[in-house]
C-alpha cells in the first residue's frame, strides 16, 4: 500500500491494470433486484427533477444578483458556500443527459440547457455526447472519456494537493480526455 504522496503507478509503467472480470455492477444490480423487487417501480423519468434545477438556477441568480455590488471578501465565502449547490445541477444534467426527467429527448436537452445557465462553462450539450459515448464504450481507454488519461494518473498519483487541484479543475482535465479519442469527428455531428 503507498504512503501519502506516494503513487500506486510504478514510474515505469505506462498502461493502467487490465481487469478481465466481469463488471460487477451488473451482478450487485441483479442481486438487489431480486431481494427488492419494488425497486423497479422508482426507474424511469421524473419530472419533478424540472422544478428541483427551475429552483435551484433561480437560486444562483438571486444570489449573484444580490451579491453584484458586494466586495471579494463576501462574494468569495457566498460563492463557496451558495456555489455548492450548483453542483447538484450537474447532477441533474446527468440525468437529463439519461432522459430521465421526461419522457420526450428534446425536453431533457432543453431541461439540461436550463440546468447549465448558472455553470461557468457551457457543458451541457456536450457532456450529453461524451457521456453517452462513455455508456457505449465503457472501459475502453480509447474512447471512454470517463477514464482518466495516463498523464492524470501519474501526475495526481495518491499525492493529496494534487488531488485537490485535480478536483478543483476537473471539467478542464475532462475536456483534455477528448484528444485520447482516435476518431473525432462522429462526436461532433448531431
């Protein structure tokens, strides 16, 4: 086991560990829906999911308004602590990403456009696609922008600020998982 700021990547290694068993989640699904059949009862879309982001993108523009005038030192904890809440619209955006606030594609794209008003960067539409493609291709470290590039893992390591400033700038080091993709093309046509 490595020590704080040691990596678990041997520096010489350059490929992640191969795992050839198979994905566990679908063997944990099938065991809880046999001992809690009543589950399948809460799949499918929710449209209350619109009101909670309605909500929560009024929220973040009442805050921003009312904190236009103020100086750094109050924005700054306000952000914080206010800023929080923007990242359960992310939330929400994945599941309007999985079409499960409506029934209707066309109404989750535009619930998760919503949803990403108060975010700094505009992600929504674009997140849907590599998303999407993560679900396709998942495990393949070629085209699932869900697995963190070589470079991540051996710069972040187990090292415990750089794992802050990991989190901290994630959607760009996301972004930068892009360019392992071999074939660009068919993720940017509608």
């Amino acid at each position: 086991i490595p020590t704080p700021g040691q990596s678990n990547m041997n520096p010489q290694q350059k490929t992640f560990f191969k795992v050839t068993s198979p994905d566990p989640h679908i063997g944990r699904r099938k065991a809880i829906l046999a001992r809690y059949p009543e589950i399948r009862s809460l799949y499918g879309p929710n449209p209350g999911s619109f009101l909670m982001i309605l909500g929560l993108v009024a929220v973040q523009f009442k805050v921003a308004w009312l904190l236009r005038a103020q100086p750094w030192w109050v924005i700054l904890p306000a952000a914080y602590f206010a800023g929080a809440y923007a990242a359960s619209l992310y939330a929400l955006i994945h599941d309007a990403t999985h079409n499960l606030v409506f029934k209707n594609i066309t109404l989750n794209r535009l619930t998760a456009m919503i949803a990403n008003l108060p975010i700094v960067t505009v992600s929504a539409e674009t997140f849907r696609r590599y998303h999407m493609q993560h679900h396709f291709s998942m495990g393949d470290y070629e085209m699932d922008v869900g697995i963190p590039t070589q470079w991540e893992a051996r710069w972040v390591g187990n090292h415990p600020a750089k794992k802050v400033l990991w989190l901290a700038f994630f959607i760009f080091f996301q972004l930068g998982r892009t360019r392992k993709f071999t074939v660009k093309k068919q993720f940017m046509n509608p």
